[in-house]
C-alpha cells in the first residue's frame, strides 16, 4: 500500500469516478484489505463501517463496478478510483450519489468536457494495449478497421434517427456512442485524440482573429 495513508481507524476515502465520462459517482472508505481486493479483481471494494466487513460493490444489484486506474492524492490520504460501471451506483436508481447539487451552475465550458474525452481516449487505448477478453473495446480491435468504420456508420444513422424523432436525451445517448466509435478509429489509425483537439482549437482561433 506504498503512498497511501489510512487514517487511525485504518480507513482512507475513495471517490470513484466514471472513467468514460468522468462522472463522479460516489464516495465510499478503504481499509488495506478492500484496497487489495480492488486491485486484484479489478473490481471495486469498499470496507462498510456499519456492518465492519468488506463490500463488493454491485454484488448484490449486478451493477460491478470495473477498476480501470487506482490513484492517491499528494498527500496520500484520499484514493481516485477510475471505474467503468455495469449499470448505476446508486441504490436509488441514479447513475451518480451526487444528483442533488447545491449550487447549480455549467460546468467550464471548455477543460472538463476535454479532460473526459482525453480519459476516455485514454481507456480505450489500454484496452488496444491490453485486449482484455469480454472487452467490447477489445472486440472491435481484434474485428478490424471495417468492423469499427462500419459502426460509425451505424451510430451516425442512429444520431440523424434520434434527431427526426425530436428526442434529445436519445441525440446525446447516441452521440455518445458515435463519439466513443470515432474514439476506437483514432486508435486504430493510431491518429491522437489531441490532433483532433488542436484542429479544433485552430480553427476557433482562425474564427476568432479579426479579418
């Protein structure tokens, strides 16, 4: 447990964090033992100070929650764990134990939403290093680029669906898929995510400058 600092009950906090999207989606508390269970499965474990035992999380409900990153903060004292969810975290049903926010104000409109495409790319190029099994990632790698640019096309279709049908909670559900699947190509082009981004960002800045 090198650089991390468990507090005097022998605790440390954990933020899991959806590495797709960068969504937090809880917080819960570590002993030593929850740590290297969650490091040896892959899967997430917490310790339950109510019932003084360790926890899989979504053993009961199915939602497993895949560990894709396990990080301490400087002072070693809170845990970053990057997850990749079968289904919501929480036990009312919600994505997130988050829902209710305080105060209610836009994410930055630029460096948040970058920093999820950027960790998403992140992922999906380990799953290209690592191909694990049962991995969707892993399958499109292992069919091939007229597999993955044939899934574009797909997605796209299912945008331009959604659109016609006036549904917009399905335009930014299947957007997302079609983001994901242009995400897959880059890879397998071996073209970075951060080309695309700095293309992007030069052609906001040749429509920003004064003619």
């Amino acid at each position: 447990m090198q650089g991390i600092t468990f507090d005097a009950d022998g605790l440390v906090p954990a933020i899991a964090q959806d590495a797709r999207t960068g969504q937090v989606r809880m917080l819960g508390y570590m002993n030593a033992e929850a740590v290297q269970a969650t490091i040896d499965t892959g899967a997430l474990h917490f310790y339950s100070r109510s019932r003084q035992k360790l926890w899989k999380k979504g053993e009961t409900s199915g939602n497993i929650h895949h560990v894709v990153d396990v990080r301490h903060d400087c002072d070693g004292d809170t845990l970053l764990i990057q997850v990749v969810p079968d289904g919501p975290t929480c036990h009312t049903g919600s994505d997130t134990c988050f829902d209710d926010g305080l105060i209610h104000q836009s994410a930055d409109s630029n460096g948040a939403y970058v920093d999820v495409v950027q960790s998403l790319a992140g992922v999906i190029a380990q799953r290209h290093q690592e191909m694990p099994e049962g991995s969707y990632t892993s399958y499109l790698f292992r069919e091939g680029i007229d597999k993955i640019d044939k899934k574009i096309g797909e997605e796209s279709a299912e945008v331009i669906i959604a659109s016609k049908n006036d549904d917009d909670r399905a335009v930014a559900m299947e957007s997302a898929d079609l983001i994901y699947h242009l995400l897959v190509m880059l890879e397998a082009r071996n073209v970075p995510v951060d080309d695309v981004l700095d293309e992007l960002r030069t052609r906001r800045a040749a429509q920003s400058s004064p003619e």
